[in-house]
C-alpha cells in the first residue's frame, strides 16, 4: 500500500507511518480520478489503487473564520476552528455528501460533520494538525470555554506564589488545599487521566484506514519486546532530600529499579563524589533549575544570563536532561536550555501552579528537543495536598497507562519521602511493576535516545510486508492494529 499527501499530517508522522508528501496529491496516480478538487483542503490517498477515496482535511494555511473551541467527536472534546454544517451544506447536496460523524459542540449540540462522499471519500471540517497541537501545546488553556475555574483562581494562585515565602508553612497548605478545590473543578484536562489527545490520534487513525485497503502499518512506540514504559524521576528539592536519596536509591536498587535525580547546582552543596558513585551504579544525573527560585525561564534574557552557569553544572555531572522548578514551562523556550531532553510538561495537573498538560502519554518533540512528560502525578500534590493515604492513584494510573501503551513517569522528590506515608506508598508502587516483562524500565536519558532513533527511522515495503529501515531497526517493532 502507497500513500500520498498534500500536507503533512501530525498523528501519521508520530506513528511512523509510511507515506509520500507530493503537492498534487489529488491527481499524483495514474488511475483515474473519480473525485474533483477541494481548493483549501488537503488530501491524502491511497496511489496503488484504482479510484481510491480520499482523506481530506483543511489545510494548515486555510483560512476558518473564528477561533479554535471546544468540541468532541465520538465524545472525544478537542479544540479546533470548525468549518460548520452550514456552510458546507450546499457542496453536500450538490456532490451528494452524507453526514457521517457528528462533531457536537460544547453543549452537546450538532454544529459540523464528518461528510462522506459518494465514492467513501472523507471530509473532515476541522484540521487534525490543529487539533493535535492545541492539546499538546496547552494551547487551549487560552482559548474560550473551560479552564474559567482555572482562569478566575489565576490570580489568586499567582498572588499566593508571591506571597508564600512570607507566610507560616501551615497557613501556606491550608491555602494550597483551598486552591486544590477550586483547581479540581477544572473540566479540562481531566485528573487523573486525560486519555483525549491519544483518543482523537486514534480517531484520524481509523479515517485513514476507511479510505485504504488495509490499516496502514506503523512503528510500535517502544523497543521490543515492551509494550509500555515505566520512567523513575526525582527532584532533590534541598539538602534534606540530599541526605536522604541514598536510602531511595537502595530501596529501587533492590528492586532492579534505576531512576534519575535532578539537583539544583547553587541550592545545596552536590559533591562530585556522590555523582560518580550514583552514575558508577546505574542511576542518571540531571538539572532542575539552578537555584530554584521560579525565574530560569523567566524570560529570554534571563535564559542567556544562566545558560553559562547551567551548561557547566550539566557538562560536570555528564547530564543531558532538565527538570524545570514548579513545572515552569514555556514551549518556545524549552531548547534554549540546550539540553537532549526536558521533562517539565505534565499530561495532566491542575494542580500545579501553571495548570495544564500536554494530554501526551508518549515522549514528543519540541522542534529538535525530547519532550518527556510526567505522566503520573507528583507526590506532594497526591500525599499533602489531597492527603491520599496510600499508592492506588499511582498504581491505577499506571495500570491505565500500560493498558494504551504509554509512558508512565513519575516524579516524587526524596524531601517528602521523610515521610513514612509517601515512603511506603512509593515502595508499594515499585513492588506493583517489578516483575512486569511488558514494562520497559528505562532512565529518562534511554527513552530520548529511542524516541530520536524511532523518529528517524522508518518503513519500506519487504516482501508481502515491511521492514523498519534506519537506527532503530534492530528494535523497532512493526503494528498494523489501530494505536491504541
Ligand atoms: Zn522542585
């Protein structure tokens, strides 16, 4: 099966499927054309195949009158510009479009759809690409719709943040747990598990496979034989988790667990001692900030000011990964830091002083840099301010993960762990996946390296099949059923 299209198409490219990008995909085969031109639209079809329908979707340069809302398809929300029913209806009627998958607004109510043609062409009315970015962008924090709970306690959350080094630690969590209650009634992303950016890929994904002979072959998000990914991370706030991450290192290490830990160069003395002995024995360095003080990426030109600083902490203890203090997260910026990867993005935490998230389960890039997000939530938001009592978010969360394939990072800081709470639920979670042969155990370091050897990589017709051509073909896996 051959593949061509106008356009690139975002949810193909993250899947490594196969296609070829040629600007007049419409006419590119030889077979003859049953279908005419859409000015406007991209179009993606099938070439080794007699009359093939066609995929077609706005395309990026398009102009859609409006702004990018809330809307679902299948129940699946997504934020996107819409080319609604009424304007399209009288292209449908003169080419005898049917209606064939309702896209409902935020009140549920029917304002675009999926058309099908008569010879089982599709038309899209919204553009995937944008849809796609909008989540893992956190574009739609910005637009109009929910996240208002969010937006009218920004203020309040921010005013906090201000004023906390003043404030008494008790009065400082009484405010935080108030502000986690206003901050749970967020409607999107939802906690603990916002399954929507994957659900919607997965959505293109089968219009791709109604307009081909075959579902169209792509490459497994992990080496082989792993179904899933399981990623230990650490950020050692202050000198108290300093002295106590060796204990933390000891309980993983009787386990078979490695994880990485994240210093803060100019916090609390790091020996360099410790950093030998911590990567003589299997665990991965990184940086998270280098004072803490919420102001790396403060702005373009405080990035420049600390860059030296922080490429000479990373260059001394060999780390090529970053943790941004609060999950401070700017998409533009993040590559400025100059490292291989960054995990400052959550999937999903409304908790976290800038609330949001990705939606991603799967590491992605940021232009040329590896974006790992935290996809399980962090042990202060879970123990101290909702005050769970045991590991069961943590473990049904990643039971959810496994289930679609994901990546299920985790971050806990070891200056929490002083408590025995968050000590026994953290050994509960790593005793739950220990013997699991699906899970890869990686360092966050080994996912990067996969994730750009799986991205540059990729499939050529073998035979009756395929084969993964380039730097991970030795342990790239083939799939052909839908993502999941
Ligand atoms: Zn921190």
């Amino acid at each position: 099966m051959r593949l061509v299209t106008s356009e690139r198409l975002d949810v193909l490219d993250e899947l490594r499927v196969p296609y070829e990008l040629v600007a007049d995909a419409d006419q590119a085969a030889s077979e003859p054309t049953d279908s005419f031109p859409l000015p406007g639209f991209a179009v993606l079809r099938q070439t080794d195949r007699a009359h093939a329908p066609r995929l077609r979707w706005p395309s990026d340069s398009s102009h859609i009158a409006g702004s990018s809302r809330l809307h679902h398809i299948d129940g699946i929300p997504f934020f996107a510009r819409l080319i609604p029913d009424s304007v399209l209806r009288e292209l449908s009627i003169q080419h005898g479009w049917v209606a064939a998958v309702d896209v409902l607004d935020e009140a549920e109510r029917r304002v675009g759809s999926v058309w099908r043609e008569p010879d089982g062409s599709l038309v899209l009315p919204f553009g995937p690409n944008e849809a796609i970015r909008n989540l893992t962008m956190e574009r739609y924090r910005h637009l109009d719709g929910p996240g208002d709970a969010q937006r009218s306690s920004g203020f309040a959350l921010r005013a906090y943040y201000l004023l906390r080094p003043l404030l008494p630690r008790r009065l400082q969590l009484a405010m935080r747990r108030l502000f986690s209650r206003i901050q749970a009634r967020t409607s999107f992303p939802r906690w603990p598990f916002e399954p929507a950016r994957h659900d919607l890929a997965r959505r293109i994904y089968s219009f791709v496979v109604e307009i081909t002979d075959a579902p169209p072959p792509w490459i497994a998000p992990w080496p082989g034989p792993y179904s899933w990914a399981l990623v230990l991370t650490h950020d050692v706030e202050t000198a108290v988790g300093y002295d106590k991450m060796l204990e933390i290192c000891a309980l993983e290490e009787a386990r078979g667990y490695r994880s990485s830990w994240n210093f803060v160069p100019r916090r609390y003395r790091v020996e360099d001692a410790r950093v030998e002995q911590l990567t003589h024995r299997g665990f991965e360095i990184g940086i998270h900030g280098l004072y803490h003080d919420g102001r790396d990426l403060e702005s373009v030109e405080m990035i420049r000011e600390r860059l030296p600083a922080i490429r000479e902490y990373a260059d001394r203890w060999g780390a090529s990964g970053f943790r941004s203090p609060a999950t401070q997260r700017q998409w533009e910026w993040m590559g400025l830091l100059g490292f291989d990867y960054d995990s400052s993005f959550p999937d999903t935490d409304p908790y976290e002083p800038q609330p949001g998230g990705s939606c991603s389960w799967l590491p992605f890039f940021i232009e040329d840099l590896v974006e790992l997000p935290i996809t399980l939530p962090q042990d202060h938001t879970l123990f101290v301010i909702l005050r769970r009592a045991d590991a069961s978010t943590w473990i049904d969360k990643a039971h959810r993960l496994r289930d679609r394939g994901g990546m299920a990072l985790m971050l806990t800081h070891p200056d929490y762990m002083t408590d025995p709470t968050i000590e026994s639920a953290y050994v509960s979670f790593l005793d739950e996946f220990r013997r699991d042969p699906s899970a890869w155990q990686a360092l966050p370091r080994d996912v990067a390296e996969w994730w750009r050897r799986r991205a540059a990589s990729h499939l050529e017709p073998s035979g009756d099949g395929w084969r993964v051509v380039g730097p991970a073909a030795h342990d790239a896996a083939i799939q052909t059923k839908p993502p999941s």
